[in-house]
C-alpha cells in the first residue's frame, strides 16, 4: 500500500476538490477557510504562479466574497 503525504500533489487537488464541494454543497464559509488553509502549501509545492496555486486563490476570493453576501444560518435545536 503506498500512502500519500499531506504535501503530495495529489492530496492537495484533493483538498481543493473537497473545498469547492463544500462551498456547493451550501457552506460558503466552511469553502473560504479550506481553500485559506490550501493556499499556504500549494504554494509551497507547485509554486507562487503555477495555474493550480492561482486556481486556488481565485477560489478563495470567490468564496469568501460568497460568504460575506450569504447570510449565516443557524439551526436552533433546542
């Protein structure tokens, strides 16, 4: 069994296609915070001006801009 590291890129277009999953499903913000946490190390890994790391910060504008518009929804269960 071969196991991928946290920085294989492979794991990161994972990461990336988790994240923009999220934001469809309905989580804005949840998306903006995953593609934060993404940018760090894709860059590290393919580069500032790889098409994958720029892909990454435009998701990141596009969903952070989609959460300020969004209102938060909370379910009270109580």
């Amino acid at each position: 069994m071969r196991v991928l590291g946290a920085d294989h890129p492979a794991t990161l277009t994972t990461r990336n296609n988790l994240a923009s999953w999220r934001g469809r499903a309905g989580d804005a913000a949840g998306a903006a915070q995953a593609f934060a946490d993404l940018l760090e190390p894709m860059v590290r890994v393919l580069g500032e001006d790889h098409p994958h790391a720029r892909m990454v910060r435009h998701s990141l504008d596009r969903w952070r801009k989609e959460a300020e518009r969004t209102p938060d929804v909370r379910i009270d269960r109580s």
